[in-house]
C-alpha cells in the first residue's frame, strides 16, 4: 500500500482531534501547567467564538475531516479533495492566526492549541503544490485514484 500525502493528512487530523477531545474534556488545571502560560491561553477572549469554546469547534470540525479524508483514501474524487483542500486552506490560516495571538498578543502558549495549530500548518504545506493546480477543483466526480 503505498503511503500518500493525504494518509499523512488523515494522521495529522487524528492528532488534532485528539487535542481538541483532551481540550474539550479535561479542565485547564489537569492539563495545563501553571507557570506554562497554557491557562493564560485557555482562559483568554480567544478561547471561543460565538460563545463556544474553540476545542468543541477542533472536535467536530476534525472528526468530519476525518471521515471525509478517509472515505477520499478508500474512493478519491475530485469533490472530496477540492472540500479537503479548501478545509486545510481555511484551518492553516485560522492555525497561523491563533499561533500570532499566542505568540504576539498574549506571549503565553498552550501546547494542545500548539500541536493541533502545527499540525494544520504542516497539513498546508503538504498541500500547497495542489494550489497550482487549482484548489477548488469541483465538478467531474471521475474517480482521481492513479493520479493522486
């Protein structure tokens, strides 16, 4: 069986729903150490959007992805890579975004938010050559398996 970019993608997205389900679980005084400037992140303005804690978003958000990365790998199409692609695209920029707030606003670090923010940059980068062939490739639904 041969390993392809988008096997690693479906690990990395396993890692940071792991992350998130640890996040969403356990409170910051488990899993955060005092003096690591992690609960400085957790408890901040940024830790939730509408209201709702970020790592809920991270858990349903990377289980989707998942399933969607998994059902690409057992039968790839052009719809499930463009709707991966674009998820990584959308998440990298999102992850650069919290990796600035934690390093340049708050100057404190959560290493959870650190694993599953790296993890989406590495995702980006694996896919950046699909950028020149055009990320938002939808339309013919032609099985893609020999030429991914």
């Amino acid at each position: 069986m041969k390993i392809s970019k988008y096997h690693l993608i479906l690990a990395l997205f396993l890692i940071s729903l792991i992350s998130s389900i640890i996040l969403s679980v356990k409170p910051a005084s488990e899993i955060c150490d005092v003096s690591s400037g992690c609960e400085v992140v957790y408890y901040s303005a940024y830790s939730s959007f509408l209201g709702i804690q970020n790592s809920y978003y991270g858990t349903v958000i990377f289980a989707l992805l998942i399933i969607l990365t998994f059902t690409y790998l057992i039968n790839p199409t052009r719809n499930k890579k463009a709707a991966i692609n674009l998820s990584i695209l959308i998440g990298g920029l999102v992850a650069l975004y919290f990796l600035y707030i934690q390093s340049f606003v708050l100057k404190a670090y959560c290493q959870y938010c650190l694993i599953v923010d790296l993890s989406m940059v590495i995702a980006l980068i694996l896919i950046f050559p699909e950028l020149k062939k055009g990320l938002f490739d939808f339309g013919n639904e032609e099985n893609i398996a020999e030429r991914s």
